[in-house]
C-alpha cells in the first residue's frame, strides 16, 4: 500500500512554477528558463516560461482561489481549473488544431501545462485594430459543430452524457454568467457600471417589463438547459489567431447548458466590434468593409455551423426520432433564437454590467462612445424581445445594420 502525500495548493510565482514543469522532460535545461506571469490577474495566473537556447516554451496557468475584482475580492472554487483543463482536453478529441495541447493538469496546484500560443493574437485586439481572418467564420463554426454535437444526447448514450453532465457541474461559474448576464444589468444592482449620461437609456431597459419578462426565459434555459458541453465564456478575449489558425482558450465556465450560448456570446462581440469600428475606422470605405467582413463572419459562422452539425446529425445521429420529418429544422430554429436572445443579453451586459469590452471602452471621443454605448443597448433589447421573429440568420444581420 502506497502513501499518497498530496501536496497542499499554494499559489505559483515565477521561481516556484519551475517544479511543475520540471518532471515533463520538456525542457532541456529547467535553470535556463525564462518567466513571466502574463495574466490579466483578475482570477488566474498564467506564465509563460521560455528556454532561450532551445526556443522550447510552455503556458501554465493556475487558477487563484479569490476573485478580485475592483478592489473587491470573493472566494471561487478552485475546480475550475479542472473543468477548464478536461474541457480543453474533451475539445482535443473532436477538434485538436482548435484548441492549446494540453500536457499536463494539476488537481492540487489547480493548474493546466498547456501549448504557448505567443505567435497568436487574441481576436479582440486584432478586430480593434481591423485585421481580417479569412479562415475565422470556419474554424469557430467547426469547433461548435463538432463540440456541441458530440457532448450532446443526439451522439452520447444518455447514460454516457448524464456522467458527462455530472463531470462539468460548474455551479460557481455558472452563478457568475446567471447573476452578470441574465439579472444584475436589468435591476439596479451595484455591480453595473455605466457612465452618468446613459442613466436615462438604462432606466429605461429596467422598466421595459417585455425585455425582463424575455430576459427571464433566457436565464432559465441557462440555468436548466443541460444540452451540450459549452464553452461557456466564447468571447473574442477566449479566440487567439493568426491569419491562418484559430485557437479557442480559457474554457473555465465550461458546463452543460443550451446549445446557443456559445454561439450567442460569439455573434455578440463581433456585433459589439460592428459598433466600435464607427470609431476605430476612421476611413469611410475601410470601416464599411470591416463592418460587412464582420456581418460575414456572423453568417458564415452560422451556415457552417448548421451545415457541420446537420452532417454529423445524419452521419452519427443515435436516434430514430433525429429522422423524423422536421426534427432537425426545429432544432436548429430554436438555437437559432436562443443564439440570437442569448446575443442580446451579451451586448447588454457587456455595455452597462460589469465586465465591459475593450472595443468600446477603449474609443476616446467620450461622445461618440456614448452614443455607440446607446446604440448596443438598442440592440441588445431588440434582439431579446424580438428573437422569435428573426428565423434567419440574415434578419439578425439587418438588425445590427438597423440599430447602428
Ligand atoms: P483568464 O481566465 O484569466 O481570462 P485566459 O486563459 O483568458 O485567462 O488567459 C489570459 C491571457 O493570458 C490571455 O489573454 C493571453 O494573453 C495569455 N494566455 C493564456 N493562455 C495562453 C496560451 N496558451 N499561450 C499564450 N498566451 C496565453
Ligand atoms: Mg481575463
Ligand atoms: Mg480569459
Ligand atoms: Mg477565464
């Protein structure tokens, strides 16, 4: 019989992140490394070590036990770590290229060894500064397409996907997206974070009673949906690319919820990106181009989605009822709308709640922000009032296009 003697957690810091790193034999030289911690430190620390002589480098990122956020700091389950790294590695199966190689994860340390993607940009940055990814609409709608489909009851054995559901219980996470997505930004809650001049706008979105009661439903399938593996937080700041390769990270709010969420939270940046080019392009013709090549993403992200996943519904589908006449077009309209409501929610939030995009707080001009800030608000009260009229992805389209 073996004693195990469990290392207690402790949080890394660039001299004592080397002993993780060590028994991997990835290095040839574990003295010579170089380290920094590149995280934005708001809930994990992530190094990067690089060996000068070898060019050899890795990621470690470890979750912190604390959320600090202004100034504030609360308690979060350290599991998240663990989800985010078996969530990395479920993605592996189904979709490698799209996803950092995982090497190794460390339950007690609350940390994952992963792939160092220093050559990738993170999309935010890279829609802010205009670049165009040709292969970007495709590679997100592959990872959807093979991640949800696969983690789903129409390829799982249910008894297979309910240990699934079991394995990603994520309900501290989960209880951030319900409180910062579906509840804080309608009420007037002190987590919201908007400037005095939109005070009118936001009291009025707290009492449109159409937009909370929808807003309601929306915060439900959340909360009970167990439909898929989600991501769960798959906004530009997750996606890292260069022009040819896309890669997704920091899974930590992966759980089993509705189908559209992810792919909501993706339209919802890059239509938040759509409003900020009124700033940062300052050419007329190159903005009008950014603005269709970002509707472009939106749509062909959608059709390849719809495509991947009626392939794989016909090619793997474990179910009879999946061959009955309709099934599928029901399906795909409901997350259709969820995507579209769950968009909504996003922009809202993004605007006034508490985490806010660098697209728009980043514009200067105080006066075009605001307006622009109106404008999204607009927007994301439309898309969740109105999600059950737009059946096509191209109604979506005009949509952003008529609010801005
Ligand atoms: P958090 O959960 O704290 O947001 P992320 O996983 O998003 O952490 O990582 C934060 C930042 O760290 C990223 O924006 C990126 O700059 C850097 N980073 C994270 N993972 C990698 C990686 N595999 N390779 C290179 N840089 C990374
Ligand atoms: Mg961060
Ligand atoms: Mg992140
Ligand atoms: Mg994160």
């Amino acid at each position: 019989m073996s004693l195990q003697t469990k290392k207690p957690y402790e949080a890394l810091t660039t001299e004592t992140v080397v002993q993780v790193v060590a028994p991997l034999n990835h290095f040839d030289d574990v003295n010579q490394l170089e380290i920094k911690e590149i995280g934005d430190g708001n809930l994990n620390y992530v190094f990067h070590l690089v060996e000068p002589a070898t060019g050899k480098s890795l990621i470690v990122k470890q979750a912190l036990p604390y959320a600090k956020v202004v100034g504030e700091s609360w308690p979060l389950t350290l599991d998240r770590a663990r989800i985010e790294s078996e969530a990395l590695i479920k993605a592996g199966e189904y979709v490698p290229a799209l996803v950092p190689k995982v090497y190794h994860t460390d339950r007690q340390l609350a940390c994952t060894v992963m792939e160092d993607l220093s050559d990738h940009l993170i999309l935010r940055k890279g829609l802010i500064q205009g670049e165009v990814y040709p292969k970007l609409a495709e590679h997100i709608a592959t990872f959807l397409a093979q991640t949800l489909f696969h983690t789903s009851d129409f390829f799982l054995h249910p008894f297979v996907k309910k240990e699934q559901v079991k394995a990603f219980i994520n309900p501290e996470l989960c209880k951030i997206t319900e409180d910062l997505v579906f509840t804080d930004p309608f009420f007037n809650h002190d987590t919201n974070d908007f400037p005095e001049e939109l005070k009118s706008s936001v009291e009025r979105l707290w009492n449109d009673q159409t937009l909370k009661r929808e807003t309601a439903k929306l915060k439900h399938a959340f909360l009970t949906r167990a439909e898929a593996l989600l991501h769960g937080d798959l906004h530009t700041g997750s996606i890292f690319v260069t022009t040819d390769s896309t890669k997704v990270i920091d899974p930590e709010f992966a759980y089993y919820g509705p189908i559209g969420f992810d792919i909501g939270q993706f339209f919802a940046n890059l239509a938040l990106s759509y409003l900020s080019h009124f700033h940062h392009s300052k050419d007329q013709h190159k903005r009008q181009q950014f603005q269709a090549y970002l509707l472009n993403v939106i749509e062909d992200t959608w059709t390849h989605f719809t495509e991947q996943f009626s392939q794989l519904w016909h090619s793997k589908g474990q179910e009879a009822y999946m061959q009955v006449a309709g099934v599928e077009e029901d399906f795909f309209a409901q997350v259709l709308e969820d995507a579209i409501g769950f968009a909504g929610c996003e922009v809202i939030r993004r605007t006034i709640g508490l985490a806010h995009v660098a697209d728009l707080d980043s514009i200067e001009d105080q006066a075009l922000q605001l307006k622009l800030k109106e404008k999204a608000l607009a927007l994301g009260s439309t898309l969740v009032r109105e999600r059950k009229q737009l059946t096509r992805i191209s109604r979506f389209l005009e949509t952003i296009r008529g609010v801005a």
